[in-house]
C-alpha cells in the first residue's frame, strides 16, 4: 500500500457531504454540521431514553442522565447561587454538547467540530454577549461599575479601567480560543505521532505507540476538562454579571 | 530575509512562551499535593479547584501555540 504523505492537519479538513447552495453562497451540509447533529442525537437519545423507566430508585442509565444533570446544576448554584437555576437549560446545554462533541472526536476518522475556531469563538461570542445584555437589563447602567475593582483609590482608577475593560473583553476571546487550541494541538500531536508508528515498523514502532496510548488517555481527560472548564467559566462570568463583583 | 525563513524562526521563538506554562502547571500540582500531603480530609474541596486552575494555566501555552501557527499558515 503507497504511504502518501499526509500532513497531520488534514483531519481538520472541512468535507461538504451533501452540497446545497443559496444563490452564490454554498450552506452544505458538512462532515462538522453532521457530528453537530450527531451530538445532540445522542444527547437527547441518552437522556430520554435514560430517563423512560424514571423510577425512584435509578437503574444504571437512568443514574448516569441524573448524574450529568446533578453534575451541571451543583455547578451552576455553587458559583452562582439560587438566582443561577434559570440559566440552567443554557448551561447545562453547553456543557453536554461540548462534552458530546470532544468525546465524538475521540473515534478514530471522525470529525471533532470543537477544533475549529469558528465554531468555539461563536459559542464564547454568545455566552459573552448573552452575560453582557443579562448584567445590562439587571442593573442598567450602573453595570459600568463592574469595571471599578473594589478597594481602589480614585488615584488609580484611570490605570484599573482601561486594564479591567480590556480583561472583560478579552474573555470570549481565551474562551473560545483555550477549546480549540486543546482540541486542536491535541488531535495533531496524535495524528503526528501516529505517523511515526507507521513510518518507525513494527519493532521501532512500539514506543511510539505506548505513547499514542498514553496520549489518547490524556486527550479524553482533556476532552472532559475543557468541557467542564469552559462551561465552570461560563457560570463564573453570569455570577459576575448578575452579582457585580 | 526572505519572509520564509522570518516565519520559521518567528514560529520557534513564539513556542518559547510555553516555558511559563510549565512553570505554573508545576505550581498548581505542587500546592495541591502538599496541602493533600498535609489535611488529606481537604482533598475533595481542592481537588475540582486544581483542574479547573491547570486548564487556565494551559491554556496560556496554548495562546502561545497559536501565536506560533498563526505565524508558519497564516501570514
């Protein structure tokens, strides 16, 4: 079989699978819309289905689509308190599909949508714009003095301002970033090291195969995490707008 | 120089910034194991603290990561 020297960013390749076009703009349906899809199928499939019998003592399904929803709502009245329970649908959707969909990632030659910046950059986009109109209708205009860190002398306040706007405005920004740089960095170390088992034979290819293994591990816990801390932040960032520091 | 050659060193010296990044995962996971090491009743309270504080710290040696891809495929 002719080895042909693929470069390890190929699996980020965007494939139209079924091409449909508005006038000159193609929407296609594409290899990262499938799995989006796939990921709330299986979403809505593990926890209807999970929770069919919904009997006072869980069976084993049912345990785990309680465990996922307890797991969320801790999270969200830990950080935000009772006021963070409406924003639980949204929360709760966020970290499921992004866990879905870094988990979907993890099956050889698929597709991992969370490792493309736009689709990161547009969930970080829509959590900070949604927390910034929420703190906006709470408190009006005296949501600008979220910028005046507490304590701090009027001496300081033209040095603090700038530097907590530009802090404030950087968050969609390390939000949507630190998921696709993960996911992204992660795949392609695979996919590098992958190559060297096969390029390496069969004796020389072991050790770099312990390693895929271990990275592979790795890359799940990453897939978790990020998951978790993308949606922690989430909760982090409501807090902050509903109560201003 | 050729842009080239300007884009592969740019890119070598942009994975420098990792450096910090390794520094801090350190940090994290030397406070939790000897906080654990000395009340290991505390470990579930800092345990969710602990990832939650290395997944920021790599995220930093990822925004260097992507200074230096943005460097060799974008420019």
């Amino acid at each position: 079989m002719a080895e042909s020297a693929q470069s390890p960013l190929a699996q980020f390749e965007i494939k139209e699978l079924m091409p449909i076009s508005v006038g000159e703009t193609s929407i296609a349906f594409t290899n990262s819309a499938a799995f989006m899809a796939l990921s709330v199928l299986l979403i809505t499939l593990f926890l209807v289905l999970g929770m069919r019998k919904s009997s006072l003592v869980p069976g084993r399904w049912q345990s785990m689509a309680e465990i996922s929803y307890e797991f969320v709502a801790n999270l969200l009245v830990e950080t935000v308190g009772n006021e963070g329970r409406k924003y639980f649908p949204f929360v709760f959707s966020l970290f499921m599909f992004i866990l879905f969909g870094n988990m979907l990632g993890m099956i050889p030659y698929s597709f991992t949508f969370t490792s493309h910046i736009i689709v990161t950059f547009t969930m970080a986009i829509v959590v900070f714009l949604g927390v910034t109109i929420l703190g906006f209708v709470r408190h009006g205009w005296h949501f600008f003095s979220f910028f005046v860190p507490p304590g701090v002398s009027v001496v300081l306040w033209p040095l603090m301002i700038p530097i907590e706007i530009i802090s404030y405005l950087s968050r969609p920004v390390s939000l949507g970033v630190r998921l696709f740089a993960n996911l992204t960095a992660g795949h392609t170390m695979l996919k590098v090291f992958a190559g060297f088992v096969v390029s390496m034979g069969v004796i020389g290819g072991i050790l770099p195969l312990a390693f895929v293994v271990a990275l592979t591990g790795l890359e799940l816990l990453i897939a978790f995490l990020q998951a978790y801390v993308f949606t922690i932040l989430t909760c982090f960032y409501i807090n902050d707008a509903i109560h201003l520091h | 120089m050729e842009a080239a050659a300007a884009k592969l060193i740019g890119a070598g010296l942009a994975a420098i910034g990792v450096i910090g990044a390794g520094v801090g995962i350190g940090n994290i996971f030397a406070a939790f194991i000897s906080s654990v090491a000395r009340n290991p009743a505390a470990a579930p309270h800092v345990t969710a603290m602990t990832w939650i504080g290395f997944a920021l710290v790599e995220a930093i040696a990822l925004y260097a990561l992507v200074v230096a891809l943005l460097l060799l495929f974008v420019f």
